[in-house]
C-alpha cells in the first residue's frame, strides 16, 4: 500500500505527463492537424458526351491544383445521369444535400424542372453553380457558360459570310426545354433580319444524342433540298462518323463546340467553322467559385461568368487539338 507522499508523487508525474501531452500538441507543426476537406457534386447533362467529360476533367484538376494551393482536401462526387433527363437531375441533388455535399455544380437540362431542387439546397447552405445550362431564376449562386444569345447570332453572322448573303438555312438545337439553347435559337432568328438575302426553314429540336440529331438533319433535308447552310447550335449530329451526307464545301457549315470527333468534319471540309466553349474551364472555374465561398468566404463577383467563343478553322484546327490532351487525357 502506498503511502501519502508516493500518492502524491505518482500524481504530480501525471500531471506533468499529461502537461507536456497537451503542450506537444500545441507546438505540433499544422501539417499534422486534421485536414480540412470539401465534398462537391457534380451533375452534367449526359454521360459520355465529351463536353462534359472535359468538364469533369477541369473539375478535377481544380479540385487537385486549388486544394494544393489552400492545404485542403476536395472531392468531386461526380453524379451525371446516363441520358439527358431533368426528373432525375432534380433527384440527384436533393440526394447530394441529405449526404451533406458542401455544394453543388450542376448542367441543367431544364431550368424548370430544376430551380426547386437547386433552391432548397441554397436553403441548406450549400451553394450551387450552373454551367452550360443555367436555372436563371433560381437562387444559384454563379452561372458559367457563354452569352448564348450572342452566340446563336454569331452562328448566323458566320453562316451569312460563308454563304456571301444569300441562301436557305436551317439549325438544329437539342433540348427545347433548355435556357440556354434558346437563347441560342433567339441570337440565330434576330441576326438573320441583318441578312435579308438568308431565308431560315426553321430551327429544329431533337434528343441530345448524336443518332438522334443525324437523323433530324437528315429529315429536315429530304423535304428540303434547296438548303445550302446549317447552323448547329450544338454539335451532336458531329459527335459521330458520317454524319453530314453532302460532298464536302456543297453545303456551308457552322458549328457550336470543337471537340475532339468535331475536328475531323473540319479537316475534311464538311464543316467550314467551329465555335468552341472553354468546357476544361467550366469545370475548374466551377471548383473555384465554390471554394472561395465556402473556403475564403469570397461571393462570386457577379452573377454570370461568361467566357469568348475561339473560332477553329482549317487554318488552326490542329493547333487547337493539342488542347484535347490535358482536357481528355487518355489515362
């Protein structure tokens, strides 16, 4: 048994002990404390389109690069539905905020179908930045894309040029229900009142895969064989091999987007201009924007991020698919 004095002096070795604990970890270097780590969703249109598979490559490089530079951790929880469908875009985000994401990058397919689901989770305290689709009205907190207005009109101003005003057009783009292809369709029918020597069959929408929209282009021009030009407000019919049946250079041709399988209709003459969105840079500006909110405690400048279209012609076609490289890297 021990006696008063050891009792005391076991008690008072304790107590240094746990001392010099709490005074070691006190003087422990930062590298050592807990990191700090983010969870972002992220939700595109469609998987395997390559627009979004650029996107996602930008996303998580951000995600590597900004989190380096801030000594924080950042996953993206990559969440896009294998087709296009809005229902269950809204479903994956509600989905995203019961798991406690910090927030949200999201391509909207239907800004209606949307805004609900985006503004509950702002409700939450997780903020939400759109690209290439946005939800305007919702209470997102940034959206990234292009002036798809001013894009459209640049498609018929190109048009125009090429076909040295005069001709028959026509355009397709996609998903009528998205914000931002409208707009596009609205740029493309108001440029055209500059041109009164350009008459437009129509602006034609279609399901965003790239058989769908072959096969659109393909009906429009069996009842409609005087058309010399087209617009595509998207690239989906260029996604595939073989799309445009005419000789090359017999029907002029302007495209938004330049990816990879694009490229080619330029190299073979099909298409005479690509207008390219910076889609690797949607995705790491998504990672930025929500970082320096939830990180640095930064708002978003302003609510539009909006980036210049890059004109690819023969002249720059395969200076512009090194690109390519870093945004869909083969590993």
């Amino acid at each position: 048994m021990r006696t008063g004095t050891e009792w005391r002096m076991s008690s008072r070795r304790k107590f240094i002990a746990a001392s010099g604990t709490v005074l070691l970890a006190a003087c422990m270097p930062r590298a050592f404390a807990a990191e700090k780590s983010y969870t972002l969703g992220m939700i595109a249109k469609s998987q395997g389109n390559p627009f979004f598979e650029a996107a996602r490559v930008g996303a998580m490089d951000g995600a590597r690069e900004i989190g380096s530079k801030h000594g924080i951790k950042i996953t993206i929880d990559w969440r896009t539905p294998n087709e296009e469908d809005a229902q269950k875009q809204a479903a994956t985000i509600e989905q995203l905020v019961l798991n406690g994401v910090h927030g949200i990058i999201v391509s909207c397919s239907d800004a209606n179908k949307l805004t609900g689901a985006i503004n509950n989770a702002v409700k939450q305290g997780i903020p939400v930045v759109t690209f290439s689709g946005d939800a305007p009205t919702s209470q997102r907190m940034v959206a990234l894309g292009i002036d798809d207005f001013a894009c459209g009109a640049q498609v018929m101003d190109e048009l125009a040029k090429l076909l040295k005003g005069r001709g028959v057009v026509a355009a397709i783009d996609g998903n009528p229900n998205a914000v931002n292809l409208q707009q596009r369709a609205a740029g493309f029918k108001k440029a055209a009142e500059k041109h009164p020597g350009i008459s437009i069959k129509g602006v034609f929408y279609h399901k965003e895969t790239p058989q769908d929209a072959v096969a659109k282009i393909e009906q429009v021009m069996q009842a409609n064989p005087e058309i010399t030009g087209w617009g595509l407000l998207g690239g989906w019919p260029l996604f595939t091999q073989n799309a445009l049946k005419w000789p090359p250079g017999t029907i002029q041709c302007v495209s938004v987007d330049a990816l990879p399988p694009e490229l080619d209709y330029v190299r073979s003459g099909h298409v005479q201009l690509l207008l390219s969105q910076d889609v690797y840079g949607y995705g790491y500006k998504s990672v930025e924007h929500l970082i320096n909110q939830l990180h640095l405690k930064k708002a978003a400048p302003k609510a539009l991020d909006n980036t210049p279209l890059t004109l690819v012609g023969k002249d720059n076609v395969e200076a512009f698919a090194k690109n390519w490289e870093k945004w869909l890297p083969k590993n």
